[in-house]
C-alpha cells in the first residue's frame, strides 16, 4: 500500500512564503497523503498571532487539512497558558511524547501521539521537543528525555500499527543517532536545526527527510509499505519561490491580522517623553532597557545591544507597538562574569563594523547587532578608544567576578564573543519587549534612560527630540 508524507518544518511564522508552500500542498495532496508539520510553525514575533493567541496558525494548518504537528520550541515561548489556549482548540493533534508542565503533569491538549488511519493502513505518529535547559522552567516545561519517551510510546501501541513516524523537532544530528538506537522507527521528519535535504536519505534503515526552514521548501515522502517493509519509493524538497500563493490563505491571514491589529492596537499608556533610537548612538530606549533589567535582576550592571530594538517609541505605547519595536524572544537574563570580559566587549562597541554586523543568532528578530548599553557604568572614551570604565564609581577590576543582567543572546556570547565566558546564568519568563512595558511608563526611569553613560571629554544630556 502506498502512502504519500507532505511536511513542513521551522516556518517561523513566515506567511508570505507559508502562502506559497500551501499552493505546492494542494498541488501534490491527494487522498493517500498524511500532511505534517516538525514544530516552530507558530513564532510569535508574528502579529497575527500575538492578537489571536496563536489560533490563527491553527487556522491556517487546518485550511489545508493538515493531520498533525509537533511542538517545537517557538510554539512554547508565549507561555504555558497561550500553548494550552492553541491545543485545547486545534482540530488537528499537538504532538510532544516528552514536553510536560514543570510540575510534571500533562499539557492540557497535548498528545503523546496519535493513530490515524490512511489508505488501509494504520499509523503512529509520535512527536518530540527539544530540552532548552535553563529556559525550560521559566517557560513552565518540563522535558523528558526523548529516547524513554519515544520507546514507551512504541510499546504502548505495539502490534497496533503498520507504520511509525517520529515528528522530530530535536535536529537531524539527533535524529541520525537516535534511528541507529531504536529501529522500531520507520520514518523521521527532522526539524529544529533547519537542515535542507535535497531528498530524503536513509539511516540504518529508517527514512528521514527535513525541509529547511521558513516556508521556502515543502517535503515530500512517497513510500511502500508491504506487511512490516516500508521502503522509500521516491522523495524531493521542492522550492516554494516560483509558486504564486494560495487565496484562501492570503484571506484568512488578513482577516486575522486585522483581527489583531484591532486588539493590539489598544493603548497600554502615554510616553511622557519620546524614546528615540539609534543602533550605534547612545538612546534612551535602549538605556531605558539597559536600566529596567539591572533593576529587575538587581545586579551590579545592566548590558543590552541596541540592535534588540527596532525603532523608538512616541507618544503612546501600545502591545502593537511593543512587537514592532521589540519583536525577539529573548529573556533577561542574569549571570556573572569577570571585569576583564566586559572590558573587552565594551571596547568592542566602539567599532562602527561590529554595531553594524549581522545580528543573526538564536531569537533574535532584528537586524544588526548595535551598540552596548550599560547601566550601573560610566564607560570614558575619547571618540576612539575607552579610556576608563568605571562600575558604581569605582574602577572595572578585571579579575573581579560581576553580575551582570543582560538578555540570553549576549549571555550566549551573540555579537559580542566574550561575554560568553560566564557562569551561573539564570533566565526569567518574560521577554525584553515586557522590559519596556514596565519601565516606561515610570517617570524615574525615563528620566534615567536620558542620562548619558557614554562619556566624551565635557558631559552634555542625550538631546530631546
């Protein structure tokens, strides 16, 4: 009997070319074809789905009639509660066999897998999430280890099924141990690490395909499956760009997004003063940030990249706003590092090229790495070279072991390589842009982010625009 897997992987909520691969979807689709999706569909950078709690992805796997999908990280990271709201409601199964609550109890609307039945045949298909460590407990997860879960759902179900496929959102280095471990295994759909086979490949006797990322390819699988034989008829990773996109889903996503625009755009409060910004000059907004971390964290310097924000922020704030101006979901984060570290990447800052360079790094949405931005510091410079740094007026001691609050994308080292050298992170459940919710409307703070930390030969205000 022949069985037909279409598969998206790593979307990313990028519905332009979402629009495209849905085209291609229906193009290949027929009555024999189980259509998936890897995890990381719904990133929540997205509008739409920030003003429909993610049901507008959910509307737009369902429109095409997708059969299941797992959960990645990015379907995690706007909380517990948001991940519940999209299960609970999705007519098409989550699947995650080892994603748990941090009390270890069951995600309500989460399956371990699930059985579907397809041109005679019956199919498992499991699912699994990626650990990510120290994030797990401020997102509220738990993560099993993946190899006990995915063997347990094997035993559950054994004699049950003809054909079992694991949604893997773990990544393809992952994937190729894990198939040579547990054979039981037919198939593997391979996401996370956003790898792009050309076609699919065969390891130790399980078939494993991957589409890369962004919506830019659609997988296919076409299999024979003849008692306990499955074999790979024919496979290929087709490209969306030439494909013109798909009506229905252009509709559904301009009906959500203005939906969510109307719901967004709601004012959360007044700015008494603008919050302008720029990637290399000094800014209040990123100062602002800068400030709000290192109070929120209570460390002894505050550290932020002005390139996490994309904008300023005039007159009102409003949630609309906060995703446009801040859309990476990044966390603060604290840890401790020595003077000499921070020395290093703060002398790093005054190189034009590098505020310039391309910021790309786990969660970041913007574009450039910009500027550090420092509180708690007075960093003396004269236009070229930093001359002193000075950390609650006294001296930066290199050899000294600081604390320092930050975002997880320079704790990892991201754009600024020696602020890796750290120890004793911890991360907090809300993101950089709820940094600014909560400080700016404070007229202390705002006041604060105004005052220059950056100081050339006499000392002048930030100017106000």
């Amino acid at each position: 009997m022949k069985l037909k897997i279409i598969h998206t992987n790593d979307v990313h909520s990028n519905f332009e070319n979402f629009s495209k691969a849905a085209s291609l979807i229906m193009k290949y689709k027929d009555e024999n074809t189980l259509l998936l999706d890897g995890g990381d569909f719904a990133d929540f950078k997205s509008i739409e789905l920030q003003g429909t709690r993610g049901l507008a992805a959910i509307e737009l796997l369902d429109s095409l009639g997708y059969d299941a999908l797992t959960l990645g990280n990015n379907e995690t990271f706007n909380g517990i509660d948001t991940l519940e709201y999209m299960a609970t409601r999705s007519p098409f199964p989550f699947i995650s066999n080892n994603l748990q609550k941090k009390d270890r109890t069951e995600v309500n609307g989460v399956v371990q897998s699930t059985m579907i039945e397809k041109n005679g045949l019956t199919i498992l298909i499991t699912g699994s999430s990626p650990d990510l460590g120290g994030f797990n407990d401020g997102l509220g997860i738990h993560i099993r280890p993946y190899q006990e879960a995915i063997i347990q759902e094997l035993e559950k179900h054994d004699g049950r099924y003809d054909i079992c496929i694991l949604l893997s959102h773990l990544g393809t280095q992952a994937d190729e141990e894990l198939v040579k471990e547990i054979k039981e295994i037919d198939v593997v759909i391979s996401a996370h690490d956003h790898q792009l086979y050309t076609e699919a490949k065969v390891v130790n006797g399980t078939i494993m395909n991957s589409a890369g990322n962004y919506g830019e390819h659609v997988g296919i699988v076409e299999l024979e499956v003849e008692g306990s034989s499955v074999s790979l008829l024919h496979s290929e990773t087709i490209s969306t760009v030439d494909m013109e996109p798909l009506p229905r889903i252009q509709a559904i996503l301009q009906k959500n997004k203005e939906k969510a625009i109307e719901v967004l755009s709601r004012s959360l409060y007044e700015i008494e003063r603008p919050l302008w910004h720029d990637v290399i000059e000094e800014n209040p907004i990123s100062n602002l940030i800068a400030d709000g971390l290192r109070d929120m964290l209570q460390c002894d310097i505050g550290l932020i990249n002005s390139g996490i924000v994309n904008a300023g922020v005039f007159h009102n704030l409003s949630a609309k706003k906060l995703i446009e101006v801040c859309p990476s979901p990044l966390n603060p984060t604290s840890f401790e590092i020595q003077g000499k570290y921070v020395r290093h990447a703060i002398e790093l800052s005054l190189d034009v090229q590098v505020c310039l360079a391309d910021g790309r790094g786990p969660g970041f949405r913007g574009k450039f790495v910009g500027r550090l931005h420092v509180s708690g510091a007075e960093v003396f410079y004269d236009g070229k070279n930093v001359s002193e740094i000075r950390i609650d007026g006294k001296p930066l001691d290199d050899e000294k072991w600081y604390t320092v609050a930050s975002s997880d994308y320079l704790q990892r080292g991201s754009g600024y390589p020696s602020l890796a050298h750290n120890r004793n992170e911890h991360y907090l459940p809300e993101e950089l842009k709820d940094v600014i919710r909560i400080y700016g409307e404070n007229p202390k703070f705002i006041e604060k982010a105004y005052e220059n930390r950056w100081k050339v030969h006499s000392e002048v205000k930030i100017k106000t625009v």
